[in-house]
C-alpha cells in the first residue's frame, strides 16, 4: 500500500488528528532559519541578515495507552551553524574565521543543543518542556522549533498559542499538502508597541505569516515557514523597510531509534528522563541584549549639547540630537534625567525640558514635574516649552492629563501658563478620546472641568481660556456653548467661539449650528463684526450648504461693508476655482441671474481668500490658504495663512498663522465699520501647530499700550513659538517565529521657529504684516533583529530645512489701497541615507551605505493674478519706509 494511501486512511478514520511518529524511529532533519532586513522593494539577495542552521533529531519518547492522538516527542539540534545570509567578500563577513563556539558563546551553545519535549494532542502542542534556567535567547530559537509542529489535518480555523502567543489560524488541506495562515494582527503577547496620534504622521504596517507542510505516512516531510512584515512612512512611502524571517525543516532521514518508555502519564516519562525539564510557556519571552558600550544619558548630552543652542534651533542637526536624547532618555532613571536638569544652564534648559517631556516614560513625567516649581513666575518660559511638549505628545497618558488638571487646580503664579495649562488639556482629551480613552475617569474630570467653568465663567479672560481648551478638545457636548458665545459674546469672544466651531468635522454640524451660523453672517438678532460674520459663512459653505443657503449668502453680496463684499466675493470663487465640495452647489445657484450678476460681482475693495497646492504627490498633497479681511480704511482686521496636509484618508491642519487687529481707525482719523465703533484697540496673533491650538499671542491691547508701543518699538518680528516638536514617534517590536526579537523604530523630529509682525507707518501710510515660518526635519528609522550573538537591521534617515515667508503691504494713501500678498519659500535641501548592517557583540561590524542629496528649488507661490497686478504697482511705488513700529 502506498504511503499516500496510508496517509488518507489514517486521516479519514480519524486514527490521529495530527501528525503521527512510528515507534522505535528517529527521523533526522535539516533545519535553518533565516532573517533578511531591506528596503521594502528590494530583492533579499542584497539584504542584511544571517542563517541559523543544524540538523534536528526527532523521535517519539511516548504515547498515550488510552489516546493514539497524545505522544510526547524529543528535539534536539546538532552541528549549530551561524552564517552571512548572503555571499561577502572575506573582508565584509564578519563570521569569517569564527567558530559556532565562538560566536554564540559555548555556555549558549550547549544550552541551544539540549534537547526539548513537547507533548503533541491531535497536532496541538498541550505542553513545552524544557530546561527552567536556560537564557531567554535559547529558549526562544528552540520554541520557534516546537511551534514548527503543531499542525491539523483538516481545513478549517482555530485559535493556537505558539511561539507568537494566542494567535487566530486557518488551516488548508489540499492531500498531503497542508497550508497553516497565521494571522498575526489577532495574536495576543505582551510587546512594547505605540504610534504617532496622527495617521499622517505615522508608519503603515503589515504583517504576513504562512507555513506550508508536504507529509508522508502520516508524518513531516518538509516544512517552509516565512514571515514578512513591511514599515512605510505614510508620507513618504518610499522610507520604509522589511523584515523577512524564513524557516526551513526537511526530513533527510529515517533510522532506527529507541524504544518507547512505558507509562500511563506524561508526568513520570519527564521524572525518570530528566528531573530538570519543567513545563514553561511555549510563548515566547522578552529578551533584550544589554548595550555593553552605550554612554551614560549625560556623556550623551554632553556630545550633543552644541546643536541643541538657541540660535540653531532651525537645523536639521537639531532635530537629529533632539531625537537622539529621547531615545537615551526613555532608557535612563529619574535621577539620570533630573541631574542634567539640575545642572544645565539657562539657555539649553528649554531645550532640555522639550526632550524629557517629549520621551512620555513614567521616569521622565516624575523628572520634570520635580524639576518645575508652577508657583515660581521667573521659569515662565521652562513651564510653557513643557505644556506646549505635553500638548504635541506622540501617546499621552491619562497620569499625565490627571497630573496637569491636579496642576491647574493648584497654585500657578503666571496666568499665561494657568491659560496654556487648561489649553493643553484640552490637546489631551482629544488624543486621549481619539484613543478610545473618553470614557477614563481623568478624562472625565478634565471635560467637566473645562465645561462647567465655561458655563459659570464670568470674566473675559476666563471665558476666552475655556474656549481655546474647547478649540482643541472639540468634544461634541461643547458645541451648544459655542453657539451660545458665538452669537450673544463680544467681538473677540464671538470669534473665537466661531472659529472653535469651524475645527469640528462637518458631521457634528446639527440644523441647529446652522440655523445660528445663518442668523450670525445675516445679521437676524443683532449687529456681528465682520470677522465673526465670515466664519459664519465659511462654516456654511464648508458643511454641505443647501442651495438656498448658497443663494442667500449670494444674494447678501452688494449689500454688505465694502471689504467684506470683496472678501465674500473671493472666497465665493476661491470654492468654485479649488473645486470644493460646496462648489456644485454654488455653480447651481450661479445660473440664477439674480445671485449672478456683474453688479455683484463687480465689487472693489483688495480684501481676498485664495487656496492653492504646494505639493500634489502619490503619499500626501498639502495645500496653502491665504484669506485677508481689511476695514473700509485699508486697515488689517484678520489675515490669515493656513497649510494644510491630506491622503486619501485623513487631514491634518499643520499650520495656522492668524493676525488680528480691530479699533486702530482712530490713529489714522478713519470712520470705522458698522458695529465696530466701540471697538478697543487690539492687535494680536494665534497659532495652530499640527492640529493643536497654541495660546495666543497679543502685540498691545488698549490705546495707551499702543501708543508706548509705537513710541518704543524696534520693528523685531514677535516670537510665537520656538522649540522642538516630536512628529513621528513609531515604535513596534515583534516576535519572530524563528525565535529572535525585531523592533522597527521611527521618529520624526520638528526644530521649530515661527514669528510675526505688524509694522505701521504713519508718514507713509502704509502697514505690513510679516509672518516668518523656520522649520528643519530630521527623520530616522531603525529596523532591527536582535539575536543575542547578533544583531541585524536598516537605519534610514532622511532631513530637510526650509523656511516659508508670508508679507502683506498694504499702502492706503488712496482707496482702494494697494495690497501686496507674498508667500515665499527659501531654496530647501534635502538629504537621504540608508545604512544596512550586521555586528557582532565584539565589535564586529559589516555596513552598507548610499545616501543621497537633492534642492528643492526656492519660489514664490502664485495666488491670484489681481494681487500679481498689485504686487507690481507696490513694490514699484515703494521708497525706503521709516517710523516702523512693533
């Protein structure tokens, strides 16, 4: 009778669900596991890797007198090899002339040769046995094995516990050809694993396991076993790595083996063999070599120390050390951390502060908060760089929200950080809610916190501190707070409630936000400033309008403020140029000659909103926005410049720079608009950094404090915010099937400097505001198998530095003023490198490198072909203009 034959009889009486050993054999095997490590389209035969090979003997020890299907079977290895994956010169092996002893250590060796049990019921592994104390690393190679041998005869889907923990599998049963698909995304093992809170700013994963096995006479014949798991950078899907862990097991021969031992129970077979074999879990352990040569967290400090001044902020090789630091800091103890805080200078400290709060580890959260003394006034500037930290964390914590609403309840000397403090947890619940985590007793706390005193808030600075931790929490529960500011609250109140509004997604936009928004821009109830009225409109026109709607926001053009007839007209043709989703309603509405006509479309005035691309690519696509709004006397109320990142999925508003300014008609003896007559004198400007909203900053506030302003200003652009902001925070490790660790690592790091200012001529009668936007990245990815005799891996990094400038002149000698809008980008180098690597624990090293270096070509963004003709008329009339002020 045919093998094949003996095979399906077996499997169709049911006589054993799971492989089956034939007594007195021992069946000898060749085994090998292999890891690859490269870019994700490389071919493997240029990879970074190594092969563990050995012969495996396999026998039966015993089977169950009662139970055909439950046998205990013995593996062992022999002749352990370690080896290049593929072929290298001499010189570039770093095996070369290293015996197996040698390179994994004899005592690791003989641990790794000693054989192991595992008792197999109807092809399930019910129990591993093994040596308790050997090392983890051991351990792990020999139950990557033993997973090797669970395996079921019948098609179908289970849930097994391997060496990749509780895992969901299916199985395919094709003859004596079984398939075993591992899902690895429903395996459950403890792993350190977390990613960055935006899906932009975060790495894709995949992971992928199959094993085939061929049988015969009801036993293995040969097994392939591969693991593939892919890192991309979602927006830059080119940097990205693989790993690929393969395993092979084929029978070589059958020989004649000993007898089986006579027992009832597994028990007694293990005692009488080997009183040291206990049970373990067949589940891998964490294992982790120790760096033997690693600096101390201050040597590290110390070497880095010089990129991280001031004045280099905006360097890529800032961001570099400033992810550097991180890494070291998540590994050291709180007393390591607070000694570089106790002892660095003023001018580093911030930095310092930017790194030990972006870490985000238990350690680094106590080190800080020792550190920082909220009743002390004088380190303003130390416990605003650690809030604006706290508000970019890649993975916050609830101990963290709790910590600061337990800080903002406490004593705070400063009212701008008691304002950046609520501000930021606002930042937190929305991370912490978009995580699942709304229903966390801190985040609770923390809403109701901000929500009551919102409600019972009486004062203005109060009111406006709520409604930017609201702007940032966007919790749906705040919206009829927002409508209730937005339409009975002053002038700024009102506008910033307005705009809270406008940073919700559309669906949360009820008929009654709508209803609000619509008697706000109409005017129904009461007078509204004219910055408040246009947000109105953009939410309407940005939250699938109605075609009446459309038609009455239409009709209104003509029969507003003059510059705000010109705004509206821009943004009307702005939707319709960008194609926005509104803008097939709005070319409905245009084909009634009552709302489309050259009377209202003829309107003068030099306010205006445009949106262009700044990047149209396969990963992501970034538009810029320009809107400016200007009194009827050619002064600026708002201007407002906004980058926004997008895929096809998601959306992240990167930059918001907004100026405002209200009340200034009386230092030029100009009538002010209706409704803003009683208007303070104000100017200021907000910040939204990577959707977070930052605490506004204002340039005078009153007419006296104007006035000291103009009289002592030097013209210096004010800072709004400075630092280093952590972007992209990946970190996954993985249990490979094979036995050894992987971890993929990336970061993204953000050196940051934006300023702002108005500058205001009297005696020429001209104004202009300047937006100055620095930014250098460095991003860098490590993608690393860790076997404790070797390591193998891929580090990518890839930087650029840039800096984006946006001017307005505005010159209102004459009406209608001239306006001039700039958007201008310097020329912006970009560099790239990938390193692949093996090394041994002596210092053995084998590299690979290729880098590469482009220019991004400076230039001047187009907006519309109005503001080109202004900007000719401006810069062609401009002299030299003195008396500057702020």
């Amino acid at each position: 009778v045919s093998s094949k034959m003996l095979f399906v009889f077996a499997f169709q009486t049911g006589h054993t669900t799971g492989p089956s050993l034939n007594n007195d054999k021992l069946y000898k095997f060749a085994y090998s596991a292999e890891v690859y490590v490269d870019q994700v389209k490389a071919s493997l035969q240029k990879s970074a890797g190594y092969r563990i090979s050995s012969g495996v003997d396999v026998n039966l020890l015993w089977r169950n007198p009662e139970n055909d299907d439950d046998q205990l079977i013995k593996i062992a290895m022999k002749d352990v090899k370690v080896e290049n994956i593929n072929e290298r010169p001499a010189d570039k092996n770093i095996f070369k002339g290293k015996s197996t002893e040698k390179i994994i250590g004899k005592e690791y060796l003989e641990a790794l040769q000693r054989p192991i049990m595992i008792e197999l019921v109807r092809g399930k592994v019910k129990t591993f046995y093994s040596y308790q104390n050997e090392p983890g690393f051991t351990q792990n190679i020999k139950r990557g094995l033993a997973s090797l041998f669970q395996l079921q005869l019948h098609s179908g889907s289970s849930t097994e516990v391997d060496i990749s923990g509780k895992c969901s599998t299916t199985y395919h049963v094709r003859q004596d050809q079984v398939t075993k698909v591992k899902d690895l995304d429903s395996c459950e093992i403890e792993r350190k694993r977390f990613n960055s809170h935006n899906q932009i700013l975060d790495v894709g994963t995949k992971g992928t396991s199959a094993t085939v096995y061929v049988l015969e006479d009801s036993f293995i014949k040969s097994i392939k076993a591969e693991e593939n798991f892919v890192f991309v950078l979602n927006y830059r899907r080119k940097t990205g790595a693989k790993i690929v862990s393969k395993q092979r097991l084929e029978l070589k021969s059958v020989q004649a083996g000993t007898g089986l031992i006579a027992a009832k129970q597994v028990a007694g077979v293990i005692k009488t063999l080997d009183p040291n074999y206990v049970a373990i879990p067949l589940e891998a352990e964490p294992v982790k070599s120790e760096c033997k040569k690693c600096p101390s967290l201050s040597e590290h400090w110390q070497s880095i120390r010089e990129h991280m001044h001031p004045d280099r902020l905006s360097k890529p090789e800032a961001a570099k050390s400033f992810l550097s630091f991180i890494q070291n800091i998540r590994k050291a103890t709180k007393e390591e951390i607070l000694k570089i805080l106790k002892s660095e200078s003023k001018e580093f400290l911030p930095q310092v502060v930017d790194a030990v709060t972006s870490a985000q580890t238990p350690e680094s959260l106590e080190a800080v908060l020792e550190f920082l003394d909220f009743k002390d006034a004088s380190t303003f500037i130390l416990q605003e760089r650690f809030l604006y930290a706290c508000g970019f964390a890649s993975h916050p914590s609830e101990t963290l929200l709790k910590l600061l609403t337990e800080k903002f309840k406490g004593d705070v000397a400063n009212e701008d950080i008691r304002e950046t403090l609520v501000i930021v947890m606002g930042a937190l619940i929305r991370k912490l809610c978009d995580r699942e985590g709304c229903k966390l007793p801190a985040v609770g706390e923390a809403k109701r916190l901000i929500l009551n005193r919102l409600e019972k808030a009486s004062k203005d600075d109060n009111v406006r501190m709520y409604l930017l931790a609201l702007k940032n929490a966007l919790l749906p529960e705040g919206i009829p707070l927002l409508l209730k500011y937005a339409e009975s609250g002053e002038g700024p109140i009102s506008s910033l409630a307005a705009t809270a509004l406008q940073r919700y997604d559309p669906s949360f936009l009820t008929k009654e936000v709508k209803e609000t928004m619509n008697r706000i821009y109409h005017q129904t109830r009461r007078v509204h400033e004219k910055t408040v009225r246009t947000t109105a409109a953009a939410i309407i026109l940005n939250s699938n309008p109605s075609y009446m709607e459309v038609k009455n926001i239409l009709l209104s053009i003509g029969e507003l403020p003059m510059e705000m007839n010109k705004y509206m007209l821009s943004m009307i043709q702005d939707i319709l140029q960008f194609e926005m989703p509104s803008s097939k309603t709005v070319r409905q509405v245009l084909k009634d000659m009552r709302a489309h006509n050259y009377d209202r479309f003829s309107k003068m005035g030099s306010s205006s909103a445009y949106t262009g691309y700044i990047t149209r690519g396969p990963d992501v696509s970034s538009t810029y926005s320009l809107d400016i709004l200007y009194s009827g006397s050619g002064i600026l109320r708002r201007s407002n410049v906004n980058i926004h990142v997008f895929d096809r999925n998601t959306e992240l508003h990167a930059i918001q720079v907004v100026i405002e300014a209200q009340g200034l008609e009386s230092i030029i003896a100009a009538t002010p608009d209706e409704g803003e007559e009683n208007l303070d004198s104000f100017a200021g400007m907000s910040a939204i950094l990577f959707n977070f909203q930052l605490r506004p900053v204002t340039f005078f506030q009153g007419y006296g404090d104007l006035m000291s302003k103009m009289l002592s200003a030097t013209g210096d652009p004010m800072n709004v915010v400075k630092g280093l902001v952590l972007l992209t925070d990946f970190l996954q490790e993985i249990q490979l099937q094979s036995g050894p660790t992987a971890s993929a690592e990336f970061m993204g790091g953000l050196a940051i400097d934006i300023s702002g200012g108005m500058e205001f001529s009297l005696w020429y009668r001209e104004s202009k505001t300047n937006v100055k936007n620095r930014v250098a990245m460095f991003v860098s990815g490590n993608t690393e198998v860790d076997s404790f005799f070797v390591k193998t891996g891929m580090e990518t990094t890839l930087e650029t530095e840039t800096s984006l400038d946006f001017i307005s002149t505005v010159q209102f000698s004459q009406y209608p003023f001239l306006v001039c809008m700039q958007m201008d980008r310097v020329d912006s180098p970009f560099r790239t490198q990938m390193t692949k690597y093996e090394s041994l624990p002596s210092g053995r090293r084998y590299t690979a490198r290729r880098g590469k270096a482009a220019s991004l070509a400076g230039s001047e963004y187009p907006l519309h072909q109005e503001n080109s003709n202004m900007c000719k008329r401006v810069i062609g009339t401009k002299s030299d203009s003195a008396g500057s002020w702020f």
